[in-house]
C-alpha cells in the first residue's frame, strides 16, 4: 500500500482547465456551506438583474489561491471549490464525513439550475446526476491510468439510493446536494462530493465504508488523481446537467435508466429509517419517475419513500422445507 504525505493545497491544474472557476484550500469548515452562504449571500441586485449564471461563474474568480480559471467558458458554468480537509465535512441527516489530509476528494461543485425544475421535484435528479457523473469519472480515470481491481471479482461501482457511491457492497463516496434560490428563472445547486481515494482499513469510521485503494491497484499519487477525478466529475456533470434541463422529461427517463443498471438497492431486501422516526422494511422494487423509492413489505403492501437513509439488509432465511 503506497505511502502518502500530508498534502497542503494539492494542485489540480486540469480542473483549473475544465471548470469556469476553481478554489483550492488546505482547510475550511464545509465546502458546501462555504459556497451555499457565498451564494446566498450575492442576493440578485440591480446591476445584475438575479442574473444566477453570471454570479456562479464568476463566483470564485478571485480566490486568494491563485487557481481560478478564466470564467465564462461554457454555457453551463461549474464552480469548484476543494479543500484538502473540513473540519465540519457532512453528508445527509447531518453525518460527519471522516477525512485527513491526502485519504480524500472532498469538493462541492455549484451550478446554476432552472428554478421550475426543482419547484417541480426534479432535485433528485440532479443529485442522482452528480452520482453517474462520478461513475464517469471514475471510469475515465481507470482507463488513462491503466488502474486495474484487485481481483477478477473486484470494484464493482453501484449507485445506493438516492446518493452513495458504492463499491463492492461498501460505501465509497457520498453525494449531498443542496439548493439555494436565487430568483424565480435560475437558482444554484451546491453538490457535496466526499470520495474515499487513500483512507487506511483501520481508520474507516463504519464497517459499511470502504477506500479506493482497498480497491484498486496502481493508483497515482493523491493530487494526480484527486485531480482527474474532479476534472472528470465536471466534465460529465456539465454535459448530463445540460441534457436534462434542455430536456426534462427525456432527460429523467435517461437518468432513471442509468441509476436502475447500476443500483446497488434494488432487488435488495432494505431498512428505510425515516426523518420522522419511523421505518420501513422490505424489498426495494423500483426508483421511481419522481426520484422516490417503492419498497414491498414482507405483508406485500408497497410504500413510496421519498426522503430517508436506505440500508441494504441481509436477506431472510428461506422458510424450511416440510
């Protein structure tokens, strides 16, 4: 297992080259509280009439780090800001996200959204969007680095609903997106992404949670692929994003094909543990057109769940035989 230093403000020359703006950090409280409060925070104005798209990509320009790439770019801006830890990382329900220098990406990455697609609950489908786009990623860079599993029957890469990344039945990323209006025409998604690249067996904080490198053979250094892992997440958010809000109702059915070939939850006999306390046991039968979750109970009744932690169970024991 390869040895890494403590890296401080890692460089990551091809994100710089990929996406509208960049902000590399050795440290920060959360990055997607850091950019949702930044966002939040330039209110629409006269001088530029709420104008979202302009505001995102220019969002970080002047970053005191130096690596803010020229903005303007693309017609779908992507802000990135990156920090080698956060000292409040968190994922959904509030968790903490273990982290320690040069173990993790640990990005957020905003763009601007039509504000009617997430008034029309089509929020989940761009987080399930960010999540394919880290599949994408990932992919890219295994084949450019030449990285190759640990075993014929090794890195399998899943989506658990509605925002993990797992890899061989573990966990390996999650994905946090959160939403900032702005004016009634566009608002921001901030997407929190935390990717386990070289954390160690012993320091995995859940034995559901897994590492890259636990994974994976003949992985470059941590700002090397820290780096392509990003560029690449821009690259694949931009054009899946673009395709969904040109095309919502195509772009859903697209999505949703994607996410069922892939889904680590379906088939799978799951606990839905609910905001309101409550739970639900079962066995996960369809992601839904509105990015919800049917689970059928053992009594056969289905129930629709659409916010949540969903975690795969082990299966019952087939009823014995007469």
């Amino acid at each position: 297992m390869p040895i890494h230093d403590f890296v401080w403000r890692a460089p990551a020359p091809r994100t710089a080259a990929e996406a509208d703006s960049l902000t590399i950090l050795d440290t920060v409280d959360s990055t997607n509280t850091m950019m949702t409060r930044d966002i939040a925070a330039g209110a629409p104005d006269a001088d530029h009439g709420g104008d979202a798209v302009h505001r995102i990509a220019h969002l970080y320009d002047d970053a005191a780090t130096g690596d803010a790439a020229a903005a303007g770019k693309h017609a779908l801006p992507v802000a990135v800001a990156v920090s080698d830890t956060q000292t409040k990382c968190h994922g959904r329900l509030g968790r903490v996200w273990y982290n320690r220098p040069g173990q993790s990406l640990l990005a957020s990455f905003a763009v601007p959204a039509p504000t009617a697609l997430i008034t029309a609950s089509l929020g989940g489908w761009i987080t399930m969007s960010a999540g394919l786009a880290v599949l994408d990623a990932m992919r890219d860079v295994a084949d450019e680095y030449r990285i190759s599993a640990l075993g014929a029957d090794r890195g399998k890469l899943t989506i658990k609903w509605p925002n993990d990344v797992f890899c061989d039945g573990r966990k390996l990323a999650g994905v946090l997106s959160e939403f900032v209006p702005v004016d009634d025409r566009c608002s921001a998604v901030v997407i929190g992404i935390g990717l386990n690249l070289f954390v160690p067996q012993a320091d995995l904080p859940t034995e559901i949670a897994t590492s890259l490198q636990l994974h994976y053979g003949n992985l470059p250094d941590y700002a090397t692929l820290r780096d392509a892992l990003m560029a690449g997440i821009v690259h694949h958010l931009r054009e899946r994003l673009e395709r969904l809000y040109a095309d919502p109702k195509a772009g859903v059915a697209d999505v949703l094909r994607e996410v069922g070939a892939v889904s680590w939850t379906l088939g799978r006999r799951v606990e839905a543990r609910l905001a309101d306390g409550g739970s639900v046991c079962g066995t996960a039968t369809a992601i839904n057109p509105d990015a919800s979750l049917t689970i059928r109970d053992d009594a056969g009744a289905t129930h629709v769940v659409t916010t949540g932690d969903v975690g795969v169970m082990p299966m019952p024991p087939a009823p014995a035989s007469a």
